[in-house]
C-alpha cells in the first residue's frame, strides 16, 4: 500500500485538487483515496473526478476539518475511520 504524500490544500479550486488527484492516479501514486470535504463541495469534486480516480474512492466524509492541523486531521480520521488506523 502507498501511503499519501501530502494534504490537499482546502484553498486550491476544486478542479485543481481534482486535477492533482487524476494525474496521481494515472502515475499510480495512491490505491485509495479518502475524500473529506464541506457536503456543498463533494458533489462538484467528484464530477470532477476522472474514473479512474473515482473508482478508487472508498470514503467520503461529510465535514469541514480545513482548519485542523495534519495531527487532528489524523486523529479525526482514526476517529471516524477506525480501518484506517494502521495507515501512516
């Protein structure tokens, strides 16, 4: 399993995320893809995804955590995603 490499940036425009996310899967940079966002944004970013990188989507998470630091961004995750405990 890769691990993930960064955070997308909550500022970026949607289809630049949406972009980043497309070319990564091309290159194969990530098996699975967990996808947090406002309820109002995931439906304009996942028509934004390829189908590709759609298919590789295994959560959704319903939330506004932009503001949390990548240490309560992981621990809301764990909390949330328990199966995602062991990931780095």
């Amino acid at each position: 399993m890769k691990s993930p490499s960064r955070v997308c940036d909550a500022t970026r425009p949607l289809g630049s995320v949406a972009q980043t996310i497309n070319e990564a899967n091309l290159q194969h940079r990530f098996d699975r893809l967990v996808v947090v966002a406002p309820p109002r944004f995931l439906g304009d970013f996942r028509a934004e995804l390829s189908h590709g990188a759609a298919g590789r989507v295994v959560a959704s998470i319903h939330h506004d955590w932009t503001k949390l630091s990548r240490k309560d961004l992981a621990s809301q995750l764990k909390k949330n995603m328990p199966d995602l405990a062991g990931m780095p």
